[in-house]
C-alpha cells in the first residue's frame, strides 16, 4: 500500500462526497444574492470571533458578540439561500473535523510515545 496514493484516494473521495456536492451548490445558489451572500460571510465570520474569544477566555466581549451571533442568526435563518448555505456549510465541516480527528488519531498512535512524554513534561514545569 503506497500511503499518497490513499490520500489521494481520500482527497478524491471527500470531492466526490454528498457534503461536498451540497457545499458547493448551496454556494453556487448563496452567489446570486450578493446581499445574503455578505449577511452569511459575516455570521460565518462572527461564529469564529465568538468562538476564538471563548478560547482566550474573554468571556465579556465573548458574551457582547454573542448576543449579535445570536441576531443574525435569525435573519440568516429567515433567508432561504443563507440558511442553507449555514447547514451545507456544518454538515461538511463535521465531516472534515471527523475525518481529521481519525487522521489525526492515526498518526499519535505508537511510535509517538517519546513525543508525548516530553510534551507532558513540558506542560508540567
């Protein structure tokens, strides 16, 4: 078994996949609205903000931009093309981070040990 080559199986099958396919529709439909397209991008953009100001534990300005996520969720919701562009969008995402998670848990397998100590000892000092 040459790995590249099942990666490149891997990389074609995610092409091929039905997420994928309703991704790239669901945008092809989003781009013939350029006023839902940019309501979109920018709950996109929010979700991430929001998402990266938890991670640093900002919790107020978390909380400020929650609560606008939290708006335009509604009209993202109210908007047909946006809508389903959001739900294409998650399907595929949970689809990616699935299959990077199985990747990922492949390759922190054995033979990694050494790393992981030495990550760990790291952490503790």
């Amino acid at each position: 078994m040459n790995i590249y080559d099942e990666a490149y199986a891997l990389a074609k099958a995610l092409k091929e996949s039905d997420e994928q396919k309703c991704l790239v529709e669901a945008e092809k439909a989003l781009k013939t609205n350029p006023d839902a397209k940019k309501m979109t991008a920018e709950y996109l953009v929010l979700q991430q903000k929001v998402s990266y100001l938890q991670m640093m534990h900002e919790k107020d300005k978390a909380e400020k931009e929650y609560k606008k996520l939290q708006d335009m969720a509604v009209l993202v919701s109210n908007n047909e093309l946006a809508a389903a562009y959001v739900q294409a969008f998650i399907r595929w995402n949970q689809m990616t981070s699935d299959i990077n998670k199985i990747v990922v848990d492949a390759m922190t397998g054995e033979g990694m040990d050494i790393v992981k100590e030495a990550l760990e000892e790291e952490k503790g000092k």
